[in-house]
C-alpha cells in the first residue's frame, strides 16, 4: 500500500498532468485520500496510522497540546478536536511515531485553478522573501503564481499596512490612561486562539480587527465578487483560521509555501527563471510583520507619524513562541504591566520561524529586516497605494478605519 507522502506526490503529479486520480484507489488508504481530496472534512491536522501508545505515552501527547485539542479515547488512541485545534503543529513534531501530519490544501486548489469561472487570486504572506531561492524577487514569484493558473498575486503586507493603520487610530482613540493597554490583534492566529480560549478575562483589551490574511481576501471578494483566494504561507494556524466561522467568508483556501514549491517541481516551474513583475506598493510597517515584534514597531512609527505630540507615548512589548507569550499573558493576568501595547507571535522568530518555512528563522528574518529597509514608504499613511485602495473600499478618510466595517472588523 502506498504511504501518504507516495499517495500525495501521486495525486499532485496526476492532478497536474491529467491523469485520473480515481486510478489511486486500490493502492492508499481511502481516509488518507479522502483527507488528500476533501481537507475542509478534517481537522487541520490528520492522523495517518492508528494510535500504538499506551495510556501514559497518551496523556503525554495531549499534555503536549496547549489548546487542549487532543483527546485520548479507549481503544481508539488519539484524537483532535477540530474546534479547539489552532495548527500550532507542535503535536506534529512531537509524536515519536510520525503518526500526524498536517493538512494540505493542494487538491482543491488544483481543482480551483483548472476549473473556477471566475479568478483565482494568491495572497502572499510578507515572509515569502527567499523562500523560493534568494534569487527569487516579489516580481519573479508573482510571473510564477500567473503561469500555474492564478489571475494575480497580493502582497498581504499591503493589507498589513492597513491594519497597522487601524490600530494605531485605535491606540491613539481609546489609550487615555497610564493604566491601559492594547493587545494587538493582527497577524498571528495562535496569538488570537491563546486570548479566546485560554486568556478569555483579557478580550476587552483587543482591538476588533481582522487578520491581514482576512482582510486581503475580503477586499478581493468585495472588488471581484466572483473569485476565489488562496492565501501562502508559512504557517499551519492561518489554515485553521480560515475556517472559523466569522471570517470563513475571506479564504477558500490555504497553502504552505511547501505544498507551492510542490506545485511547482510537478510543473517544473522555476520562479528564479520568471519574469520581474514587480509593483511596489507595500511600506515598512507591513513588511515587517513577519518577524517577531514586526507589528509592535510598525504600529508605533506609525501612531508617531500620526500623532506626534501626544500625552501618553506608547510603549510597546512583545513575545515570541507559545511559551513566551503565556509567560507575557500571566504577567498581564498577574497585574504587571510594563508596556501599553502588547504583540504574541506563536512562532519563534515569528511568521519567518514557521513550521511550513522554507528556510531557517534567522535567514527569514534578515531578508525581511532588508525588504522593509528598501521600501519606498516607511509607514502607511505616507503609502499612497493604501490611501486609494481605502477609497475604493469607500473609506473617503483613514479615521473611517474606527467605524466598524465588513471588511476590517471582526465580531469578537
């Protein structure tokens, strides 16, 4: 019987080439090709094999769960709650048997590519820089994403950018006080989930903004009603965050940047080869979103360029990694507050220190820390391309960003 990564391999290869994929029947498990065909069925991470531990290497694993989503039942080994999971992926590289794995997007996307009427738009994480090789340019990988189907390519910065906007404004409205704070609420879903599920007495403190991920895909749907998006990334948690029910409405689907260098290799697509379509329309403050206290430093640029004088400065801090921001969260329950604004990664390193990266942290974030320094703007509000953008979207001034919106807001 052929393994889930043979099964994977086959099933992007015939995808992609036209062979019939109803050919791998009789040589997979068919849960496995189900998981392969049908993802949004499953939780965010699958269990390929039957579980062999005993109990106490059971309890052991889901001790190991910091969203209590994994669950040992009597005779069936383990199982994850698709409610409380958050794709940190850290049971994935904890099980000694290899038994889990995460989930891939890649089929229906293919399918989407090859079939949907209307277009298929890429929304691209700001850590995609040397992902695909150093030599590959924003530009080059935009070439690449048109030549395997895809209408365009976004770079999610550009909605960073707007975000870090937002919640300066909100900062800036609703911080009055030495004794308050503001829990940033953009990027890191793991960040989000650890606040809900686990800090729920601190969500007076976010701020009701989406995700640059939901954004981006909302204000695609809302200017194209009949595409489809596809964020990539580095990360497994936008994969779960793109299902939950008040903002499903932004994502059909999500890929790592693993399962677009598969796709790829099937096509011998070689982005370093590609054309430079190059459009500079990000600034600092989005670009570096993707390293850990990215968001708390683009925020703060940004409160300063828009209100320099003001009374109360802000102070920011942050963490990185599921410990460090537990850590930073108890401080905050425990009553020590030694900043007013308060940035949680879950990765290491932050976005660039994903489990689905390509290269290390420390590369990652260097080639961020050097895509900010070459932008054109250093904070949104001198970035032109988001002033208009924003009037498309109806927002005739920046201040509109505190009213609630469709697109930019979230019910929490």
């Amino acid at each position: 019987m052929a393994t889930f990564e043979q099964l994977y391999r086959r099933l992007v290869k015939s995808s992609l080439h036209g062979a019939d994929r109803n050919t791998y029947w009789d040589d997979c498990d068919p849960t496995q090709l189900d998981c392969l065909l049908n993802p949004r069925k499953y939780p965010v991470i699958w269990r390929l094999e039957d579980c062999d531990c005993d109990v106490k290497e059971q309890e052991n694993c889901t001790a190991r769960c910091p969203f209590d989503a994994m669950k040992a039942k009597e005779g069936d080994g383990i199982s994850i709650d698709p409610n409380q999971c958050v794709g940190c992926n850290i049971c994935v590289d904890a099980c000694k048997y290899k038994n889990l794995t995460s989930s891939k997007d890649i089929m229906p996307v293919l399918q989407a590519l090859d079939s949907h009427e209307g277009h298929v738009y890429a929304l691209v994480a700001p850590a995609f820089l040397g992902q695909f090789s150093q030599a590959v340019t924003p530009g080059k990988l935009r070439s690449a994403l048109k030549k395997i189907g895809f209408e365009g390519m976004l770079e999610v910065a550009l909605f960073a950018d707007i975000l870090t906007l937002k919640e300066a404004l909100e900062f800036d409205h609703n911080i009055t006080t030495e004794s308050d704070y503001q829990l940033t609420s953009c990027c890191c879903p793991m960040w989000i989930a650890m606040i809900r599920k686990v800090y729920h007495e601190l969500m007076p403190h976010v701020p009701g903004s989406v995700s640059p991920m939901v954004a981006s895909g909302r204000t695609i749907k809302t200017l194209y009603p009949n595409s489809k998006t596809v964020f990539i990334g580095p990360c497994m948690a936008k994969k779960a965050e793109a299902r939950e029910k008040d903002v499903a409405d932004a994502v059909d689907f999500v890929l790592t940047f693993q399962e677009v260098h598969d796709i790829f290799e099937a096509l011998e697509v070689n982005p370093s080869d590609m054309e430079d379509d190059d459009r500079e329309n990000t600034s600092r403050a989005g670009r570096i979103y993707a390293r850990a206290g990215g968001v708390s430093e683009a925020v703060s640029d940004t409160l300063k360029y828009l209100n320099p004088n003001r009374d109360i400065r802000i102070r920011t801090k942050y963490a990185d990694g599921v410990p460090g921001c537990r850590a930073m969260l108890n401080e905050l329950i425990g009553g020590k507050y030694e900043a007013n604004f308060y940035e949680g990664m879950g990765c290491i390193g932050g976005c660039v220190g994903g489990p689905k990266a390509m290269i290390n942290k420390e590369e990652g974030c260097e080639n961020v820390n050097r895509f900010g320094d070459e932008a054109l703007y250093q904070t949104p509000i001198e970035n032109p391309y988001v002033l208009k953008l924003l009037e498309q979207l109806g927002f005739d001034t920046v201040e509109k960003l505190l009213e609630n919106s469709d697109i930019f807001t979230r019910a929490f």
